[in-house]
C-alpha cells in the first residue's frame, strides 16, 4: 500500500497586535504639544523684546514769545545818488572808481572842454560887442538930445522951419530907443554867455555829497551821449554804515507791518548771523508783478562792521505782536499726540501731552501767541519746569538733533 505524503499546511495569517497603533497616536500627540510649545515661547519671546517706546521731552520755560510775518528784500544804502551829466562829449579823466571815498565838490570826472570853451569865448565876444555898441548909441543919444533941444528953441525963436524942429525931434527919441535895444542885447549876450559857462562847467563831473562811490558806469576815452537823456555815471551812497531793507510784503500781510516795529533779517552771505532793525516806513503804493500784490516795507538798520552790501538778497521777520516773561512750550507740543493713545473727546481747547505714572496724560491748555517755535500757554495744569511731550519714536535709540531729551517707557 503506497504512502501518501502529507498535504503542506495552509500559510498562517499574521495579524498585528495592537500594542503598535496606540504608540503611534502617542507619538503624534507629543510632537503636536512639542509645536505648540515652541510657537508659544517664540511669541514670548518676540513679544517680549518689542522696541519700547522713546518720548522727546522738552521743558514748560518763560520767555518771550513774537509773532511775524516773513518778507524777502533787497539790502540798500539808505541814500544813494545818481550822477550824470548835462552834456554831450568825450570822457578824458577818471579820478573815480568803484568803493572811492569822496567829498563833496570832489571831482570824478572831466569831460572834454575843448568844445564847450569856444562857444565861451565865441559869446564873451559877441557880449563885448553888444557893450560896446550900447557905449556908441549911449554917445550918439547925447547927441541927438542936445540937437532937439538946439532945435526946439530955434523953433520958438521962429529961427527954423517946423520940419527941422520936428527931424530933431525923432532923431532923439530913435536914438534913446537904439540905447534901449543895445541894454537889452547886452544882457541877452550876456545870459548867453552864462549859459555856454554852466555848459563849459558841467564838463566836469563832481559829487554831490560826502559818501562811496558804489557803481562806475564809464571808462576813460568813452563818448557819453545826454541828448535825450541824462546817462549815469556813477553811483554814489551817502552813508554805507546804515542800510535799508526794501521788503516785499504780501497784501494779506501788510496789516500786520507797523512803523517802528522791531525787525530782523538774514543774507545769504552770513547764513549764521542775524541783523537787527525796525521799520522806517510803510510805503501806500502797491507793486503788481502777475496780478501778485505787494507793498514795500522799508527796514532801517545800522551796518557799522560794513558788513551788508548794497544789492544784497534779505529774508526779514517783522514783529507783529511779542509777549514778555510768558508762560510757552515748545510749538510740537500742541501738535503732538501719542500714538498708543487716544485724544480726549470732551475738551475742544489744545492739548499738551506730559508723562504721568509712565503713561502719556493729555493736559488742556488755551494757547495765545504761536511764532512757531514757542508757544504762549495762558491758562492749564501746567507750571514752570514741567517736562512735555514733543515727539516719540519707537527705537532704542532716541533721535539726534532733539531740542530736549528722550524719556524711554
């Protein structure tokens, strides 16, 4: 009988236990809580490094505070004269130049006389004639006079004829009449004369004041022209150690411009300085330049150092109201407000903020004068010495150039 080998066994099926899911689910579950931990202390830790907050501080102080209007101008001498000439010709001296001090009377130039000195001597001629013909009528009228008076007495005598009596007559009065028309010739010739001699004078050219010659508008040699009109030859200022400021000041401005308000100005070429002045006058005529209207506002000030030149470029401030010894804060204070904070709701005046139990406390105040640097408090919580707020910022460091301190909270 045949043996029969036994059929393989069926493979078994291995099923995994659960031990394994359960740490698998573990194993999530720790890594999730990982991450929220790690979120968690990155936001602490970034939270807690945020910038803190730098407050410029500035303090309340008493002083003056004043009001202006600004103005651009031009620097002038006070005086300042224009010399010409009267006549026409050519230029042969030239004692003058520019920044030549000089006197009055003082020559400055001389123009060519030749031609002015024959027209001289010409008229003196001509005067000398005139005189001399009124000698010889004044002869010949002595004459005539004593025939009129030889003849009317022969006339009463019946010793001549009427027509004799009558030619004595008209010899005597045209003889006094030729006498009356040489006078009048002579003084004709003679204002002749006088005329040709102020021309003959003009031809030198002298200054009218003491003062510096500012601008020299001819050379030696040149041929000067005053035949329509007088060309100037230099500019003369009487007095450079005072100086004027011919301001343009906008219509919407002038009211405030009033004589003998204080005033100070800047030029460019003394950027650090400032001068002082105050305002001579408030010109009534307006300046229109493209329907653009401004009055010239005249500032008087004293230049002893020689310092401004005429010509110069001016920004001036007029004073328009100032008050003395008051209470101020700096300007950026009203217009400061913090940005973690909210502005009050219930108070419509200005607000100045100070810092009070580290936090930003906004204080009422009623403001009067503001020049824009300072501003004068009238009434509010606030005194002498007290420290407000003008600006923030949010890094470590405080910024450069602050007018006070920074106060980091």
């Amino acid at each position: 009988m045949a043996h029969t080998p036994p059929a393989d066994p069926a493979p078994a099926i291995i099923t995994p236990p659960d031990a394994p899911r359960h740490l698998n689910r573990k194993v999530l579950g720790w890594g999730a809580g990982a991450l929220a931990l790690i979120v968690g202390a990155a936001a602490w830790f970034f939270a807690d490094r945020a910038p803190a907050i730098s407050y410029t501080i500035a303090p309340v102080t008493r002083g003056d505070v004043t009001t202006t209007i600004t103005a651009s101008g031009t620097v002038n001498p006070v005086v300042t004269i224009q010399v010409g000439t009267y006549v026409s010709g050519t230029i042969i001296d030239l004692p003058c130049d520019y920044n030549t001090r000089v006197a009055k009377g003082q020559l400055c130039a001389k123009i060519d006389p030749a031609p002015y000195q024959i027209i001289v001597d010409e008229n003196q001629a001509q005067l000398a004639t005139a005189r001399a013909q009124l000698v010889k009528d004044q002869a010949n009228a002595v004459y005539t006079a004593i025939s009129n008076q030889r003849a009317a007495l022969l006339w009463k005598q019946d010793s001549t004829s009427h027509d004799a009596a009558d030619a004595a007559f008209n010899a005597d009065r045209q003889a006094r009449a030729l006498v009356s028309l040489d006078a009048a010739q002579v003084t004709e010739k003679a204002a002749t004369l006088k005329a040709s001699q102020i021309n003959l004078n003009y031809t030198n050219i002298i200054s009218p004041v003491d003062g510096t010659v500012v601008s020299r508008n001819v050379t030696a040699g040149q041929t000067v022209a005053a035949s329509l009109a007088t060309p100037t030859l230099f500019l003369i200022a009487k007095d450079l150690t005072q100086m004027q400021v011919d301001a343009n000041v906008s219509e919407s401005d002038i009211a405030g411009a009033t004589q003998n308000a204080a005033a100070r100005f800047t030029v460019d070429a003394f950027p650090g300085r400032t001068f002082a002045g105050h305002v001579a006058q408030v010109r009534q005529a307006p300046v229109s330049v493209q329907n653009v209207i401004t009055y010239d506002v005249v500032i008087a000030a004293a230049n002893p150092a020689m310092l401004l030149k005429p010509g110069m470029t001016a920004t001036a401030r007029i004073a328009t109201a100032t008050a003395h010894g008051v209470l101020r804060v700096p300007s950026a204070a009203l217009r400061f407000v913090p940005t973690a904070a909210k502005r009050p709701t219930d108070h419509a005046a200005s607000l100045v903020w100070v810092i009070r139990d580290a936090k930003p406390v906004a204080i009422p105040v009623v403001v009067g004068l503001n020049d824009d640097s300072f501003a004068q408090i009238r009434s509010g919580a606030l005194k002498a010495g007290d420290q407000v707020i003008v600006a923030q910022s949010a890094s470590d460091a405080p910024s450069t150039g602050a007018p006070s301190h920074a106060l980091r909270l």
